[in-house]
C-alpha cells in the first residue's frame, strides 16, 4: 500500500499508523541539489516522527557525515543513523587497502539477473564475464539455525549446504561482542575449527 504524503504531518503519520509500525525509514534523496538541505529535512522529519511516536524504532539515511551530530543530539542511537558518503569513504578506504571490496560488498548487497543477450565470444575473458554476471545474480539470506546445528562445525555445515543446495555459507560477528557466538575447537583456527552456535541472546 502506498500513501502519498509527508512524515512532518500528525494525520499523515496516523494514517500510515507510525503508531503501530516496528520501523519507520526516512530515506534521503541522493539525487537533491544540496546535500546539507536534504540532511536538514530528513532531521526535521525524523523529530516530529520521535516527537508524536517516541517509541517507535526511526532508521535514518543522511548524506553528510557531519550531520549526524545533529541527530545525536536529539538522542537517536547511532546504530540508528546511516550516512551515504561516510560509507563511500570507508569503501575507498578499504579498495585502497585490499582492491577490489568495494566490488565485493557492492555486489553482495545489491543483485541483477543475467543480460538476456549473449556474452560476446572472447576466450581471453569470457569464462571471467560469466562468473561474474552468475555473482552479481546472487542474493543473501539470514539463516537462522535450529537446535540440531548447534553443535555441527561451521566448515561441515558450509560443505554441506554446497553441496546439498548449492550456497555459500557466510558468517559475519564483531569478537566484542559475539565471542560465545562461534568457538574455536581444539584443532585450530582451520575450516573445521569454528563451531555454528546458535543466535546470541540480549546479554550475551
């Protein structure tokens, strides 16, 4: 369902019912003249949200990163708070560091299905276009695990999933926070020395 019009207006917000919503995304408009104008707006409309709703959850785009303070101000958590150059900063960073992520998290992110007309015939580069093409049609899930696979190894359930269904098993944790979330076996740090656990809880 679709509503036309805007977030800085109580009966809007209760005709979308923001009352009720888990989340509200207020997005910004990349292609704005002014990136600091469009900040502005999207901050306005982010108080008035918090102002008639302060317990629904608002996740914020920007464009600036100096922005953000603003926002901060307010008392909006920064996991709440996504700013679009601050990414392509940190993106280049890391090209520069390791070529060739930006491509990586890029098309891991986003997907696109396969050109309908045929790769040209180039031998030189012709098996590279069409992996490349078959990545950029992938797309990623979560997977949540169940009881049964709290004590596979990671390495086994990877091969398996492969082999079996055809997917590449990933995982991503910040060791701050997730220690007790993948453990080390005895043998090492290999393929097979990282145990699938199961999800965290509040606390853990």
């Amino acid at each position: 369902v679709y509503l036309k019009g805007d977030c800085v207006s109580a009966m809007d917000l209760e005709r979308a019912r923001a009352d009720v919503a888990r989340m509200v995304f207020l997005i910004a408009d990349t292609n704005a003249r002014d990136n600091n104008t469009q900040d502005a707006t999207i901050i306005s409309r982010a108080q008035t949200v918090r102002s008639f709703f302060p317990k629904t959850h608002i996740l914020v785009q920007l464009i600036e990163p100096e922005n953000k303070d603003y926002l901060l101000a307010l008392g909006m958590p920064s996991r709440s708070i996504v700013c679009i150059n601050e990414l392509r900063m940190k993106l280049l960073a890391m090209g520069v560091c390791c070529p060739g992520v930006p491509t990586l998290v890029s098309n891991l992110i986003t997907s696109s299905a396969p050109p309908e007309t045929p790769v040209p015939e180039d031998p030189a580069g012709q098996h590279t276009r069409l992996g490349y093409m078959w990545g950029q049609a992938n797309e990623i899930y979560e997977l949540l695990l169940t009881p049964p696979l709290f004590d596979v190894t990671f390495g086994e359930l990877s091969v398996a999933m492969r082999e079996v269904l055809g997917v590449t098993l990933f995982a991503i944790g910040r060791p701050d926070k997730h220690k007790e979330a993948f453990k080390k076996s005895q043998a090492g740090v290999g393929s097979k020395g990282m145990y699938a656990r199961r999800e965290p809880t509040p606390g853990e």
